[in-house]
C-alpha cells in the first residue's frame, strides 16, 4: 500500500531515506529550514558526494513522488507517518544536543489536527522518544492522538542508499500495535525480502543503535591498541587482524588500525552515551568508553608527532603534505576527521600543510593550503603524510612522486600503502603496528 510520509531532516540520513521510501513506492515530501538544500534536492540534485544517491533523487522527483518544501504547513495533516532524521550533535561536556529535534516537533505539532505516527530515525539518548511524545502531546490540537515510534538508522556514509534498500536490518521501536503495523508497511518491501525485523519496546531501540555505534568504536579502539602491541613487540596487526578476523564470532570488519574512527556519528553518540551512563551511575559503562575515546584520540596524536620525528625534530617552517581530508573515503564529509586534527596538530607545531581530498572541499581556514592534485601536495615537501585511505592514493607512482618531494618520507596513517612499492621506489615508509612489514 502506498503511504504519504514526511522526512523532517534532508542530510545525509534524511535525503537518502526519503529517497529510499521513494523508491520503495510511498509517496514522500522532505522537509527542511534549508531553503538552497530545498531547491538543489527538487533539482533532482544532491547537496553532498554519496554515492548513488542523486539517480534516485533525479528518478523520484522526476516520477513525481518525491519532492522536498520547507514548509510544515504542506506536510502536517498529508502524511500519514512523519519521520525525524535530524542531527543530534554533541552538546556541552559530550551530551547530546536534541535542539534540531525539539525545534522541528514544536513547529510541527500546533499543525497537527488527526491522529498522527512520528518516527525517530536519529541517534539519541535513551528516554528521548517518550519526551518528544509528551512534547507533541501537549501542543497539538491532535493531544494523546499522537503517537511517537523509534526506527533507528544503521546506514553509513559512502554506502548509505544501499544500507538504505537493502538493509541488514530493521529496529522497530513502539508502544502500539498501530505503530508496528504502520511501519510493516513502509517497510514491506525489505520485510518481502525477508531482512530481520527486531520488534521491540521504545528504550531498547534506542539503546540498540547506541550499542551498535559504541561496538563498533570498540572493535576499533581494540585493534588500535593491538597495533600499539605490535608496535613495541615487533609484529604485524594487519596479519593479526586478518587471522583473528576469520573466526566468525571476531569477523574482519572494523579491525582496520590506523588513525582511528572520525565522522558525525562514532564520536559523538559514544560521548552522549558516555554520558547518559555516568548521569544514571552506571560507571562500568562509562569508564570503558572513556578508553575507547582515550585510544582513539591517541593515535591522531601519535601520528602528528611521528611526523615531527620524521622532519627531524621539528616541522617548524618545514612543508608537510596530507593525502586526504574526509573522515574516510567515499565521503566528502570531514566533520571529526582524524586527517584535519592531525593536520591542525601539525600547523599548530609551525609546518606548512598542503592538503590533498578527491572530493572534501574545505572552508578556507587558517592553518592549512588545499591544493588540487597529490603533486601540488607533495611539491617541497619534508614528509607525505597518508591519513584517509582514497582508493586512488594506492594506485599513486612512488617513482615520479619521489622526484617533487624534499625527502622521501611517507607515513602510511592506514595501513593501505603497499609498503615493498614504496621502499623499491627509495622511499622511507612508516606504518605504526607494522614493525617487520617487509
Ligand atoms: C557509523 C556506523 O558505521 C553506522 O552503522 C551508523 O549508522 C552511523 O555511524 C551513524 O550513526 O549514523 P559512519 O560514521 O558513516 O557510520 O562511518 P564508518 O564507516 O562507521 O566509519 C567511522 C570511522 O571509523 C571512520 O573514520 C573510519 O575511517 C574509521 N574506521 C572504520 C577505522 O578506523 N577502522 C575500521 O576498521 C573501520
């Protein structure tokens, strides 16, 4: 059955989910303050680099169900389900900021007038779904007929419409059974597809995607630390993570050491959920965060100084190159970066950083040059720092490169480079938890 469903909220989550339930047959409107976001998204556009996104966009708001308006008016008693994909950025001391939910439920309830479904997509802390209820309750001429639901988002960027058609799986958090059956049916296609459906109570759901994203983080901080291990010991943790990675209860992924996680989401929903454990005493879970973040933040650290090794001591006045800028590839995304803190480490210390992303464009600032090829970059350069693992950066000609260079003098940051290349073509090659890489 085809549904009319709003998405409040058209960054990367919100523009791919409304362009996924689009393309799962439902009629959708997207919705945002953003007036330029608005028109470039009815353009058939996308305002950010994720791939496969802007041919379902272009398909859907051609095929007239899909289009995007910044105006509650047009979306509040048309849908019959309205989805929140807002941003929940870290707030004060790490807490998260729930001012973007607040602001669009108290703009959408006064417009409000029949029983309504709201679901969350964001990341939030545990009992933000039932506050928002009450909120919508108490200022909606619809009252106690508005319902609040939890359908928490796993998709990542660089594979978010594909984590979106096809997901692993679906979490549906709710407190009636007219909630559920509303959301089997948005979701009927997936369902069809026998993807795995974990009905639950509103808490667990959130808490679900906050465990997901805190694991995950785990997984990373422990293979880190292990390269540390292998670092000091003398052993390989790209070998070790491959041979731990084949046991299925371990698996491969996200055991890549290197410079440790970035982005919108890892660091800040561990944080917040550092901290709603911390307000509700439950200190074993907050401490061990606390290492997570404590590992994480080292190896950024860790790398800035190697590179000060490397130059000799000091990069004071010395040209330093950084490949790549966004949090990971497959992005243009640089929010959190590892790349940026370590090139900000490195400009605090007094280089001069030239800076090289395919796709992040940065907003001018201090601190650093973005060039637009690896050769501007590594023009002059004391050492050629690798700290986001483009695809293209491992096709890169040591040979040619090491004619535009100072030294020959490359920190592998992610453990992608194929060292014997590197080191055949003269080059230096410094990979942490490599120690015997021949
Ligand atoms: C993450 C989760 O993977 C998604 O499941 C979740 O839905 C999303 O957050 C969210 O909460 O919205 P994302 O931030 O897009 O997705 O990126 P990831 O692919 O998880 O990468 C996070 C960071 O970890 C990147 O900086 C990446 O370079 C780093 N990473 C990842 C490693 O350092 N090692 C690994 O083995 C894997």
């Amino acid at each position: 059955m085809t549904l009319q469903v709003s998405v409040i909220g058209t960054n990367y989550l919100g523009a791919t989910h409304a362009a996924g339930l689009a393309e799962f047959g439902h009629q959708v409107i997207g919705v945002d303050i953003d007036v330029d976001r608005v028109k470039t998204l009815n353009a058939g556009q996308s305002h950010i680099f994720e791939v496969g996104l802007e041919p379902l966009l272009e398909r859907h708001t051609a095929s007239g169900r899909l289009r995007f308006t910044t105006d509650y008016a047009e979306i509040a008693d048309w849908a019959d389900v309205h989805f929140l994909a807002l941003g929940t950025p870290s707030g004060p001391g790490g807490a998260a900021d729930l001012s973007q939910l607040y602001a669009a439920v108290d703009t959408l309830a006064p417009l409000l007038t029949k029983p309504t479904l709201v679901v969350g997509k964001s990341t939030v802390p545990v009992g933000t779904a039932m506050a928002l209820e009450e909120r919508l309750r108490s200022s909606s001429p619809a009252g106690n007929a508005i319902e609040v639901a939890w359908n928490p988002e796993f998709l990542r960027e660089a594979y978010a419409v594909e984590g979106t058609l096809r997901p692993d799986r679906l979490v549906f958090g709710t407190h009636s059974r007219h909630a559920l059956e509303l959301l089997e049916e948005i979701y009927a296609i997936p369902i069809t597809d026998r993807v795995p459906v974990i009905r639950c109570d509103i808490a667990t759901s959130e808490l679900i995607k906050a465990a997901a994203n805190a694991f995950l983080a785990t997984k990373i901080s422990f293979i880190n630390a292990m390269a540390q291990m292998c670092q000091a010991a003398g052993g390989d943790v790209v070998l070790l993570a491959d041979a731990i990675g084949y046991d299925e209860r371990i698996g491969r992924e996200f055991l890549n050491a290197g410079l440790g996680f970035g982005g919108g989401c890892l660091p800040k929903d561990i944080a917040a959920l550092a901290v709603q454990a911390e307000q509700l005493g439950v200190d074993v879970l907050s401490d061990f965060i606390r290492s997570v973040e404590a590992i994480n933040a080292g190896q950024r650290t860790e790398l800035a100084e190697l590179a000060i090794d490397q130059a000799g001591g000091s990069v004071a006045g010395k040209r330093i190159a950084v490949l790549g800028a966004a949090f990971k590839p497959g992005t243009d995304d640089t929010r959190n970066s590892p790349a940026l803190t370590v090139a900000d480490q490195l400009h605090a210390a007094g280089a001069d950083v030239r800076i090289y992303d395919p796709q992040a464009r940065l907003a001018p600032r201090e601190g650093f040059t973005q060039v637009a090829s690896v050769e501007q970059a590594l023009l002059g350069a004391e050492v050629v720092l690798h700290l986001t693992e483009w695809p293209e950066f491992r096709q890169l000609d040591p040979e040619r490169l090491g004619d535009l260079v100072r030294s020959r003098v490359i920190i592998d940051g992610r453990l992608k480079l194929h060292a014997p290349t590197w080191r055949n073509a003269g080059w230096k090659l410094v990979q942490i938890g490599r120690a015997n890489s021949l």
